[in-house]
C-alpha cells in the first residue's frame, strides 16, 4: 500500500467520522440546513477519497467518472454550506435585535404605546389603532395590552376628544415631533407625551407621569401667592401706619374741638346732639384705624365678653340713616341678648361690611334687607362642616333680595382683593375682613345664594357664660390743676386746641409750634414749668429729642409724649427715653385730663 | 496532464476562496470558524497541486495533493467535533 492510498484512506476514514460525530450530536446548536448541507459535505468527501482509495490502490478504475462527478460538487457544496452560516447568522441577529426592542420597551419606566394612524379618502385623520404598548403603558393607564392592541382609540376610547386623533395624524404624516403637557380627567393625573413618527403612518407616543412635579408647582405657586399676599397685607400696614399719623392728628383736631363746643353749647341747643354724633362717629373712626392696623399688622385685639344685641341694634340705626329708603330693612332680634367673647368695634365692621354689600346688592330695584339673631346648638353634623366646636352658638344672619352670586365666583368671595365692581369703586377687601374678623372670634361664616333670588350670610359666633364687664363710668367731674405747663405741637390746629382744652381744666399754658423754640424757653427758665406735653414727629427736633435735651436741663421733669401713630413709639418706648406719661391721638379730654392729673400728681403709667 | 473536471474543481473552489474573503467579517462569527477555513484551504490547496502537477513535479506534488485532502477532512472532523460537543469560539447561533 503506497502513501497516497494511505492518505485517501486517511481522508475516507476522517470525513466518515465527521459524519458519525455529526450524527450523533444532531441536535447541537446548528441550523438544519447547515447540518443536511454539512452532512451532504461529508458524505460527498467520503465518497470521492472512496474513489481514490480504488483508483490509487489499483482496485478498479470504473468509479472515476463518479469520482470526477463528486469532485465538482464538492466545491459547490462548500459555497452552500458557507451561504447557510450566513443565513443563519442573519436570522440569529434579527431575533437578538428584537428581542433587546423587546427589552427596551417593555423595561422602561415611561409608557410606550405604538399605534397606526387610519386616514380616509381625503387622507384626513380619522382614527388610529393600538400596534404595541408597554408595561408602563398599562400601568399608567389602567388599559391592557391584550384587550386594545389591534383595536382603535374610538373603540377604546370613545369620548376621547377629537383634537388628539388630529394631532397624532399630524405627527404619523408629516413626521414631525411634537412635545406637550396633558391632564387626562379620567385618570386624574398630569403627563408629558412625546409623540415621533417611526415610519409614515405611525406614530409613537412616549409620556412620563409628571404628576408630582406638576402638585409640586401647583403647591409652589400657591406658596408665592400666599407670599404676595402677605407682601401686600404688610403693604397695606405699611401704607396704614403712613397715612394713620396724618388721620389720627385730624381726627384729634376733630374730637378736641367737638368737645370744646360741645362744653359751649348748652344742653337744651340741638347743636348739641349734632356735636354729641361728631364726636361719638370720631371716636368711632379712631377705632376704626386701630382696627385697620391690627388687621393689617395682626396686633392685639381687645375682645370682651359682651352682649350681642346692643351692637347690631346699634349698627341698625347707623345703616337706616346711610341706606336708601327704597331698601326695607327687617331685623329679628330677640329681648334678651346673648353673650359673646368680641371686640365690639370688630362686630361693627362685620355688620356694616355685610348691609354694606346687601344694600348694594339690592340697590338698583330695591328690595329688602333682613337681619336676624338666633342662637343654636351645634351638634356634629352642624359643627363639622364649618369647622366648628360643638356647644352653643349665636348665628347673625344678614338676607337680601338682591341679584345674588354667581356660583363660579362664590368659592372666591372671601380671598382678599377680589372684587365684582368696578376699578375704583371697590377694593376687594370687605368680605376678607369680615371673614378674618369672624375667623379671630372662634366664628365660622357660611354664604348661601341664587343668582336673581338673593343673598344669605350666617356668622356663628360661640356663646360665652361669662357676664360682660360693665363699661367704665367716665367721671363726669374732670381732674384739673392750676400747674403749668408747656404744650408743644407743630399742627397749629392742634396746638390751639390742646390750649384750650387744658385752660379750661384751670392749667396754665404756654404754647408753640417749635420744639427749638420750646427748648430755649424751657432752658431760659428750667422751672417755671411743672408739667411738658410735646408731639413726636415734628420738623427740626423730634420729640423724644426735645424729651432727652429738657431731661438734661432738669432731669426729674415730668413729660408727656402725645402722637397720631409711630411705628418708633409707645408706652414702654416713652418709659424708656424717660417720659412720664404716653397719649395716643386721638383722645378724648377726659384721659388728657386724667393723665396730665396722674403725672402732675406722680403716678406714671 | 491536466484534466478538465480538475480546472472545473479549481474555478469552483476559487469561487468559495473568494466568497471567504469577501464576507470574511461574517464568516468569523461561525462556531470555531479558524478550524473550517483552514480546512477549506488544505481543500483548496490540493486542488491547486492536482493542476499543478499536470504541469511539473508529478510525484511529489501528487503526494502533497492527497495529504492536503488528508489534513482537510481531519480538520473537519476536528471541526465537527468541537462545535457539537461544545466549542468556546465563534456565536452560539
């Protein structure tokens, strides 16, 4: 046997063996038509080395037109064989590309949905069906992929807006993105939707639930809102403390002289009781900046027990002669008076805030204006829903027959700043108050109304078993004094009546509207003055410097520091740059005479 | 002397020379593909002796020719082998 024999024989028993091997581990990991194709190969190489084994061992030569046949198809094989790899090689990374699609789509955490844009024979958009959608889609959604892929918006959806179908037709047939915020109502939550078109006639929409960052702004802007409130509120203290020195020194010019004339006029002269309304609406008007003060500064208020039905029948004759006569006004009041734990000037304000708006309400046509007091008991049902404590409560209730309120607007009546009239002709401001006020006093107000019917306010307020404290008797007969004293205001007016006033006690005065001047007469003679009254805010020298400048001349002086309203000064400021004695205006002649007497006399408040 | 079903094998197997070399990229990614090629090439490379030897150099390249048949069906076997009962080259496909 010579070596190519051996060889062939070699290559005969190799190619059988890769065969069997192939054979035997059919089911590996190719495709099967690589495995027939490499089968074949094997087979067709076992049988030309067969031949050859004849041919070259001399056997026979009748197999080499055979051999000849196999030895072309040999190549060719191959080639097949090396074509099926490839195919199976594409086959293999199309599966691995969509099955990381798979995994892309279905792992994300916004939703995905896939859909085909349906158009009619004008090409306009008139539905879209469901191609694919994710987990997150059904998640966010609430719609399963199996029960809507293949179906339409309109089957899904059916009272989906029309708009969307015309958007996503848009993007499907121009290819164009587009980017934007949606509320979906049914849903009750906010999303951002990315919609691309992958090919012409789909579309893509992507969308994230943004609904937290969407509560989040929401809750921001509500912030700042409340923020610019309260920037404005301090704007108002700020312009109230601004305008209240001016308002007060008027008002002080006002009250001194009504009283003044008020002690010239005898009793039996009418005048009287006009100059007795005066000061009475002066005294009102102080209290009304107080009030506008604290609401705007959250001071202080002075709540009291005190008897309801006084202050509303009192406020009932203020507004009778205020209101046109073409308003009826009912009141229903009861004899005997409940007590409540209120600041009476407060309960004024709310009162008239309220008739105010009824009678306007009811102006034009006329109508009726009723007022009504009650008291209750507030179990859970009643208490709940107006936040209220149960026990028992006094309920005001102020009716009109007006044109009512629209029920968009009814929810906004109270926020400050909101107003249904006219620029200038109303700040918005009325009912906030009324609210805060009723809100201080532990109270709750509720508002019914119908558009053309009319309009009904209920103020719960809650009783108090504490008996109220009987007002102060002014002491008809005044302390006075034969002192003197030195009286300092730069307002003329004030000046002139202060002189008077303090004459008429039996003191002797001397008077200017120069604190320089004051203080070089208070220095020619230190001692020639038992008492110093001086105003704060004046041009030149302050009054607190004019205190500390006599203080150094004669330090035991006593003084008094009088003004309309600083934000620098009260008592306790007063105490502390050495003052005796603090007057806010303004005052009535009774606490000038009172305190003037207390100081002369030593006792410091 | 040259025999015509050997210039017909010698066209078809450069034909498939060619082809691997073309999309040589994709043929690397077939399971111990180093293996197949070379075996291919032995294939190859006794057909090139065959014609050859028509030529000159009868006897020894004639001797070569049948070994290169030799070495390519064993390296198939090889081949085989490694890719049925688990070779660590080449895609799983």
């Amino acid at each position: 046997m010579n070596l190519i024999v051996i060889f062939d024989l070699i290559t005969f028993c190799t190619s059988l063996a890769a065969l069997i091997i192939l054979l035997i581990g059919w089911k590996c990991a190719l495709s099967r038509d690589v495995k027939l194709l490499t089968a074949g190969l094997f087979v067709f190489t076992s049988l030309y080395s067969f031949c050859l084994v004849l041919e070259w061992s001399g056997i026979t030569q009748v197999f080499d037109p055979f051999e000849d046949l196999i030895g072309a198809l040999i190549p060719m094989w191959w080639a097949f064989i090396f074509y099926s790899f490839l195919q199976q090689l594409v086959s293999h990374d199309l599966r691995e590309s969509e099955e990381r699609y798979r995994t892309l789509i279905s792992e994300m955490l916004n939703g995905f949905a896939l859909h085909e844009i349906m158009v009619d024979n004008n090409h306009k958009p008139y539905d879209y069906r469901f191609l694919e959608v994710n987990l997150a889609f059904e998640e966010m959604t609430g719609l399963q992929g199996v029960d809507i892929v293949g179906k339409t918006i309109l089957e899904v959806l059916p009272k989906i807006e029309p708009h969307w179908i015309e958007t996503y037709g848009e993007v499907a047939l121009t290819e164009k993105s587009i980017r934007f915020e949606n509320y979906s109502q049914e849903l009750d939550k906010y999303f951002e939707v990315l919609a691309y078109s992958p090919q012409k006639g789909q579309f893509a929409t992507v969308f994230t639930d943004i609904t937290d960052r969407k509560l989040a702004e929401e809750e921001r802007e509500r912030l700042e809102e409340q923020l610019r409130q309260s920037h404005k509120m301090e704007a108002i203290g700020t312009l109230t403390g601004g305008i209240a020195h001016d308002f007060n020194n008027m008002l002080g010019i006002i009250l001194g002289n009504t009283e003044l004339a008020i002690d010239d006029v005898p009793e039996w002269n009418p005048a009287r009781l006009n100059l007795e309304e005066i000061k009475i609406a002066s005294l009102r008007a102080k209290d009304v900046v107080r009030q506008l003060l604290s609401f705007a500064r959250k001071t202080d208020q002075k709540r009291k027990p005190v008897k309801i039905n006084p202050i509303i029948t009192d406020v009932l004759k203020l507004l009778r002669s205020s209101i046109p006569t073409s308003i009826e006004i009912r009141s229903n009041i009861p004899k005997e008076s409940q007590i409540i734990f209120a600041d009476p000037t407060q309960i004024n304000q709310v009162m008239i805030n309220l008739c105010t708006n009824a009678a306007q309400a009811v102006e034009e046509d006329g109508g009726i204006l009723e007022i009504s007091l009650d008291s209750m008991t507030l179990d859970e049902s009643t208490a709940q829903p107006n936040e209220l404590s149960l026990g028992q409560y006094v309920k005001l209730t102020v009716n009109d027959t007006g044109h009512g309120i629209a029920p968009e607007i009814k929810d906004r009546i109270f926020d400050p700043y909101f107003t249904t009239r006219e620029f200038g002709k109303g700040s918005g401001m009325g009912l906030a108050m009324v609210q805060g006020i009723v809100m201080n006093h532990d109270g709750a107000i509720t508002v019914e109304s119908e558009v053309g019917k009319g309009t009904t306010f209920n103020i719960f307020f809650p009783i108090v078993s504490r008996e109220p404290v009987p007002e102060i008797t002014i002491d008809e007969d005044l302390p006075t004094g034969k002192e003197r004293m030195l009286f300092v205001d730069d307002e003329e007016s004030i000046l002139k009546m202060g002189r008077q006033r303090l004459e008429r006690l039996g003191y002797k005065v001397e008077s200017t509207t120069s604190p320089i001047e004051a203080l070089e007469l208070f220095r020619s003679k230190p001692d020639q003055f038992d008492l110093v009254i001086t105003d704060l805010t004046m041009p030149k020298m302050t009054g607190d410097k004019l205190v500390k400048e006599i203080l150094n001349i004669r330090p035991e002086m006593p003084i008094i520091i009088c003004t309309g309203f600083s934000e620098k000064m009260d008592g306790e400021k007063a105490r502390e740059i050495g003052a005796s004695g603090y007057l806010e205006k303004p005052h009535e002649k009774s606490d000038l005479a009172r305190m003037v007497r207390q100081v002369l006399d030593g006792k410091n408040e | 002397m040259i025999q015509e079903n050997e210039i017909v094998m010698l066209i078809l197997g450069g034909g498939v020379f060619i082809f691997t070399l073309v999309c040589q990229m994709r043929i690397k990614r077939i399971p111990e593909w180093q293996i197949l090629v070379l075996g291919l090439y032995f294939l190859l490379a006794g057909w090139v002796l065959t014609v050859i030897e028509g030529f000159f150099w009868r006897s020894p390249l004639n001797y070569l020719e049948h070994l290169s048949y030799a070495c390519s069906s064993t390296l198939m076997a090889v081949w085989c082998w490694r890719v049925v009962f688990g070779g660590k080259q080449g895609t799983k496909l």
